[in-house]
C-alpha cells in the first residue's frame, strides 16, 4: 500500500490514542525541536516576538501534527519535507472529525509557522485553500453570546464570596478580574503596588503577546478593591498570588478551586473569562449609556456611530487589543438598518463634498444640511 493510500484509509475514521502517543524519531523530533530553539518565537507578520507560552502552544501543536500525520502513513524523514499534500490530508483529517474552526485555524497557524521556518514561506496561504468548506476555518469575529456571568443569572458577590472564604487569594484574583478585565494569567501574576498609578493601574505581568497596557481606575469599586489587593502584599514586587507556588502551580490551584464551585461551562455555564467579558459589557454601558450590542441584541438603542466608538475604543483598551474592531468579540456587533436610496444619495454626496479642498458658501451651506440629516437618519 503506498503513502496516500494509506493516508486516504486512515482518514475514515479518528487516530487512535496509541497512534497519537507514538514518540516521533529521535532525528525527526531533533530537528524540530531545534528549529522551535531557534525561530519559534518570532511572531509571523510583525518584526516581534511571541510569548514563551504561545511559542510552547506552537510547539504542542506541531508535535501533535506530526504524529497525526505518521499516523495518516505520511512517513516524513525530516520537518524541513513538509508540503502541501500533507497540509492538505491534514485538514481534512481535521475537518472530518469536527473541529472547531479556531482549533483548525490555530493548527494551520502553526504549520504556517513552520513552513516560513523552512524556506517554504507561501506554501500556506489561507487556511480555507486546504478545506473543503471554507466556513470550517471562519473564525467569528463577533460575540453572538452574552459569556458574562449575570447573563446566567449568577449572583456575582455571593459566589465569589464563597471561593473567597474558601481561598481567599484566587477570590481576589476574580474581583479583580471583574473590576479590571484582567485575564486569569494577568489576575494570578498581578502585583497591586507596582501596578497602581493612582487614576490607573498598569497591567504588565502575564500579558497576552507581552503587551502592557493602562486599565483607567473609574469607579469606587475599583478604588477599593485596588487598595484591598494592595493591603495583602507586604513588598512592590509580591504578586497576589500564592506566595509558596509558582506560576504553573497558582494557575493550576486556580483552575481547581473554580472547578470546585462549578465554574465551568458544564457545571454553572461560566468561565473564569466571563468576567473579563463582564467588565467590558459594564464599561461599554457605563461610557455609552446604553446596553452593549451582544445584550441589547437590537440597534444598541438610538445612539450616534460616534458614541459607539468611543465606547468600543475603551473596550478595546481596557481588553489589550490595538485594533478597534477586536471589541465585536466582547460586546458584539452593531448591526446597521437598509440604507434608503435617499440616504444612498445623501452619502455619496457627502463624500463627494469633503473631498472638495475649497468649498464654495453654496457647497459649504449644503454640506452642513446633509451633516444634520444624516446624523439624524444614521
């Protein structure tokens, strides 16, 4: 039986637990691990480096590629043979099994990674050019979910007071990360006296892509919890969480004491990341006035495209992210009404007028007219 037919009846069905614990060869895995040693840090369309923990889910990732591709009948002699055939068995493998399309998109992201590491740079373009229905690899850029916990009718206070009586650190690791939006990573490795700034707080340590950022300090509840955090620390560089464990043990002592009271998606319906989502919906609300698109579920009220950016440029900053359009996938999308033929004509009058250097009284006079009407239509 040859290679592909061999990959082709594979495929039917999902490897097996041995097949996928089956240790590559040792030259094989050498060489991969040496070229992660060496280029596995540096991100792929920015002159930057990525985390230590993205750069080891790359890792992960490629190991676990490369044994699901032995176990398909691909017999590489060497990562530096990897082509398109075996990117292409690979996503149909895992478009068979039903992955979701941003575990599939993480997948090809790293098998990308690793083709830019070989000299193989635009052997992979898009993900969907190696699927046989694009829409398997579509992220959704917006939220359609509210993942807040008072979205499920959680008692926020009552609940982590009780994780609070029960460990009394990841406690405040949750109110922090209510009142701030911070990430579980952010909250476990957050040090309150370096990080306050009086009107804001600096969030540094265990950020995503290791982009540090400044949280505005807005509200009596975060002056307070802020203050509270900075009464358990005893030194400017003590992080809040267990002082006898390391990062990997905090994180994991967080997981425990959650699972414990049910905060998961198969237990209370939540995340310890519904309350980043919590903090952004508040924020949105609280700037703009109105409830968020995800919860509104309608035109976010009547208010002007201007207050809704505004808003989501905050989500977006408090969130870490550079891009505007990265709030959608906390707060969801605004969805606009069918523009009339008149607001059609209204438009691209408008743009055809501001492109216009030395407006005459006339076009000047009829420029402010159409400003009105379509602030009031649009």
């Amino acid at each position: 039986m040859d290679e592909m037919e061999d990959n082709e009846k594979a495929v039917e069905g999902a490897l097996s637990t041995k097949d996928l614990q089956r240790p590559l060869p040792e030259k094989f895995y050498t060489e991969l691990m040496e070229l992660i040693r060496t280029k596995g840090r540096a991100a792929l369309r920015q002159d930057k480096i990525v985390s230590h923990e993205s750069s080891a889910n790359r890792r992960d990732l490629l190991v676990l590629a490369m044994r699901e591709l032995r176990g398909l009948g691909f017999t590489l002699e060497s990562p530096y043979n990897l082509q398109q055939r075996h990117v292409r068995a690979l996503a149909k493998y895992w478009e068979e099994r039903g992955l979701s399309s941003s575990t599939i998109a993480n997948r090809m992201s790293a098998l990308r990674a690793l083709s830019i590491w070989i000299g193989k740079e635009g052997m992979i373009q898009k993900a969907a050019d190696f699927v046989s229905d694009p829409s398997v690899v579509q992220r959704k850029q917006a939220s359609t979910e509210d993942k807040s916990w008072t979205a499920t009718g959680i008692d926020i206070p009552a609940l982590i007071g009780m994780i609070e009586q029960y460990d009394p650190r990841v406690g405040l690791q949750l109110r922090l990360m209510k009142a701030f939006g911070l990430r579980r990573k952010e909250a476990v490795m957050f040090r309150p006296l370096k990080a306050d700034m009086g009107l804001a707080i600096r969030v540094r340590d265990g950020t995503k892509g290791g982009r540090e950022r400044v949280v505005l300090v807005e509200t009596l509840e975060q002056r307070e919890i802020l203050d509270f955090a900075k009464s358990k620390v005893k030194g400017v560089n003590e992080h809040i969480g267990h002082p006898d464990h390391n990062l990997e043990q905090a994180i994991r002592r967080f997981n425990y004491v959650l699972e414990r009271f049910g905060v998961t998606k198969n237990g209370l319906g939540i995340t310890s990341h519904g309350l980043r989502h919590q903090h952004l919906n508040d924020l949105y609300e609280r700037i703009a006035g109105v409830a968020s698109p995800v919860r509104s579920g309608s035109l976010t009220a009547d208010i002007d495209q201007l207050t809704h950016d505004i808003a989501r440029a905050r989500v977006s900053q408090d969130a870490g992210h550079a891009r505007l359009a990265i709030s959608n996938a906390y707060i969801g999308a605004r969805t606009s009404p069918k523009r009339t033929d008149e607001q059609k004509a209204d438009i691209a009058r408008f743009k055809e007028l501001t492109k216009i250097d030395d407006l005459s009284d006339q076009d000047a006079a009829e420029l402010g007219r159409l400003i009105q009407k379509l602030n009031a239509t649009l």
